[in-house]
C-alpha cells in the first residue's frame, strides 16, 4: 500500500496568484466558505493564520470549471 503524501499549505498569497485573482479576492473567497482554509495559529492567538490545503485549491479549481463556483 502506497503512503499517501500530505498536502501542502498554501498562503493566501499564493492562492491568489495560482486563481489569477487579487488578495482581496482570494480571501473573500475564504471567508465566504467557497474555498476551504485551515488557521496555522498557535492556540491563544489574536488572529487567524490562513493556509489553503493543496487538494482544497484543486476541488475549488474543479467546482469553477464545472460552474458550481465564481
């Protein structure tokens, strides 16, 4: 049995660029539930530290080609 390899975390910034969309949109797109986001912040943290799963992007990436995304 094959091991399966973990994803790897993406930043925001880099989201946006792989959508070819600017920040602003990328995380509307976050916080709006559209694309899956995990927070990377140590317990007790002010804010979130958001990373996007790599099979996260690809499933959001498959939604907008079949049309079930913006």
């Amino acid at each position: 049995m094959a091991a399966k390899t973990a994803d790897q975390l993406l930043t925001v910034k880099v989201v946006a660029a792989r959508l070819s969309v600017g920040l602003v949109t990328a995380y509307r797109r976050i916080y709006s539930g559209e694309l899956r986001w995990i927070n990377v912040a140590p317990a007790g943290a002010k804010r979130a530290s958001i990373r996007v799963a790599e099979s996260a992007l690809a499933e959001y990436q498959r939604r907008c080609e079949r049309g079930g995304a913006a």
